[in-house]
C-alpha cells in the first residue's frame, strides 16, 4: 500500500467534494432568494446528481481505455468554478447551470481517482480505498461549515472561496501527474487476459456479475436517497419549520457527514477481516432504529442519534465500491463509475420525490419515508455472494445468507 500516493488522492477527493457537501446549505440560503419551492431544491439537487454522479460511467469506460490523470486536477478545478457561480446566479435557471457545470466537475474527477486509489492500495485493497474515500467524505462534511464560513464573510459573493480552494488542489494535483503516470505503468498488465483489455470490451459486464452488480447498485441507490435526503431537507426542515439557527443546522449536517467520514475507516479494515456482505448488512441494520431516534428525540438524543447513523450510513461507501470493483476487476472505470457514480446520482434522483411528498404533506412526513429504505437494502443485501471471486468466476447461482 503506497500511503503518499492514497493521502494525496484522499486530499484531492475532499476538496472536490466540499463542493458536493455546501450545495445543501446553499440552496437553504437561496430558497428565500427565488422563492424556491421544496420541489424546486429537490430539482437542483438532482441537476448536481445527474451531472456529477449519473455520467461517471461514461467517463469511467473512456479512463479505462486511456490514460486520463489530467481529468483528476481539471475535474477538481471545475467543481469549485461551477460552486462560485451559484452565488452570482441572477435567477434559478442560471443557477441550475452553475450546478450542472460544478457536477460535470466532481463526475470527471471520481472515476480516474478510483482508479488510482486502486493501484496505490496493493492487496488490502478496501483498506486502501477507504483512505481514499474518506477523504471524500470529509470534504463533504466540511462543504457546510464552508458555505456558512463564505457567506458569514461576504453573504452569497462569498462562493469565491470555493474556487479559490479547489484552484489551489488543483494545482497540487496537476505537480503530481508524473508520480501518478509512472504509478499507471506499473500497474498496467504485462500480458493481459481477456478481463484486463480495455478495448471493444470495456462497454461490456460479464454475464455472470450482472446479478451481484444489480444487487449492490439498488443498495447504493437506495442508501444514496437516505443520505441525501437527510442533507438536501433537514436544513430545510430546521431552518423553515423549527427556525433553528444556521449555526445549529450546520453542526447538525457536519456531524452526520464527519461521522461518515469515520465510519468509512472503520468500514473498511472490518470488511477486510470479516467480509463485505457482513459489513453492508450490519450496516443497513442499524439504520432505521438511528433515523428514527434522530426524528422523535430532542436534544443531545439528537445529536447522538444523526452522528451515528452517518457513521453506519457511510461506512459501506468504500465497501460497495471495491465490491463493484472486484466483480469487474478489468474495468476499474467502469465499475467506480457505475457505483460511485450511476448508482450514488440515481439515488439523487430520489430527491425531488422527497421534495414533492414535502410539498404536500410537510417536511416531517418526507423525512420518516427515508426509514423504509435500508430495511430493503437489508432485505437486498441478504442475496450478495459472501465470495466476490467465485461469483465472478464461476457465475452467481443464488444468495441467501450463504
């Protein structure tokens, strides 16, 4: 495992997505500015989805046919521009093009930095990816705290300062491009077998993953409208209905996004030890019992409630990426993007459901929908091949808790 090579991607991964993370409290900022309807912040929401999560896969087949470092420094750079023109945006529809732009940002990024987390993490490879993804999730819990520390300093102007943080990543990244193309020769295969060329193949997935694949992409989708539902609304919720400070929703969304950040560390070792399904169903477990102690508590019980259900919540992101990843093990690109990208956007594309159900029947009401969700990804979760090798090797002929 090369930690100088996983540390740098790591820092690179949290300042892209401190983008991903201020979105929310941006667009709780800019609900009174438009007039926004919660269906309306629903719809930016998955604008910033469709764009930074839903095309990955696209840009995950390309990296495994070329060599694309440079997307890594670009994709940093663009996710910051696109964060600084929310707060300059003249009306809604300008500001769904700032968000789109930010997206396209984070989605060029994540592929190519999966991809070279990989080749850095040698054989304990969710290990490694957890290095790498934590990084990704202290970005997000840290992309609140900016967006209220920016605009405390220059109310909606103060966006610059994402550019002006992502220019500076991005520049660290760009010095590190002969490090990272001497670290993809050495990882490219000598003689590669049919699973290891990229060509006419990467646009396809082996039959035999295509089960296990399916599975773990409904699990991401659905644990992905938890998360996002509980970022996008409760600002909404406490800002609009219980007129909570900014300051108190900030902690509050800060300290389920930094509990995340923990929980993929501890995530991933244990998935090491004791196996991926394992991790992902005691995960999903844990869920509704938090959630619900989160609604009906008051409170420290509130505090302590949203910190450890971002812990358990977030701890099986790295887990299901390398589970992705070794199904696919020839299309490293592909796989990161499917999940991390196809599967994370089209749980973001839950949100404007959760924004319309808000409309109607209060913001309350939206937020209990989310507990259903990891009782399927539990359900789902159950069918997972514990042997990720001999479900790619030998095709998946079945589940259950075996």
């Amino acid at each position: 495992m090369n930690k100088k090579n996983l540390i740098k991607l790591s820092f690179g991964h949290a300042v892209t997505d401190i983008n991903q993370g201020a979105l929310p409290i941006m667009l709780a900022y800019l609900q009174p500015v438009f007039s926004l309807t919660q269906l309306q912040v629903g719809m930016a929401m998955t604008a910033f989805n469709l764009t930074s999560s839903v095309i990955q896969p696209a840009f995950g087949i390309y990296s495994d046919r070329h060599r694309l470092v440079w997307l890594m420094p670009a994709g940093c750079l663009l996710a910051g521009l696109g964060m600084m023109l929310t707060g300059f945006s003249p009306s809604f529809h300008v500001l769904l093009l700032a968000i789109l732009v930010s997206g396209i940002g984070v989605a060029a990024f994540h592929p190519e930095g999966s991809k070279f987390a990989r080749y850095s993490s040698g054989a304990r490879k969710v290990s490694g990816m957890a290095i790498f993804s934590v990084g990704g999730n202290i970005g997000v819990a840290l992309g609140p705290v900016l967006a209220t520390f920016f605009c405390g300093l220059a109310h909606l102007k103060g966006t610059v300062g994402f550019l002006l943080v992502n220019l500076a990543m991005a520049a660290v990244l760009l010095l590190s491009m002969p490090v990272f193309n001497s670290l993809a020769e050495a990882a490219a295969p000598k003689n590669p077998g049919p699973d290891e060329r990229p060509g006419e193949k990467a646009f396809s997935i082996p039959g035999e993953v295509a089960v296990p694949l399916i599975l773990v992409l409904i699990i991401v989708t659905l644990r992905s409208w938890v998360a996002y539902g509980m970022m996008t609304f409760v600002p909404q919720y406490y800002i609009h209905q219980l007129n909570s400070s900014g300051l108190q929703v900030t902690l509050i969304n800060f300290l389920f996004l930094a509990a995340g950040a923990a929980g993929t560390l501890v995530g991933g070792p244990a998935a090491d030890r004791w196996g991926m399904k394992a991790v992902i169903m005691v995960s999903m477990a844990v869920q509704v019992p938090l959630l619900y102690m989160f609604l009906y508590l008051d409170g420290i019980w509130t505090l302590v409630s949203i910190t450890l259900a971002g812990l358990a919540l977030v701890s099986t992101f790295a887990v299901t990426l390398v589970y992705g990843q070794e199904l696919m093990p020839g299309r490293v690109g592909l796989a990161s993007g499917l999940i991390i990208g196809f599967g994370v956007g089209m749980g973001g594309v839950g949100t404007p459901l959760i924004g319309y159900v808000a409309d109607l029947w209060g913001l309350f009401t939206a937020l209990k929908t989310l507990l259903i969700l990891p009782l399927i990804c539990l359900i789902l979760a159950a069918f997972l091949p514990r042997d990720v090798a001999a479900a790619r090797d030998k095709g998946f002929k079945g589940g259950g808790l075996t």
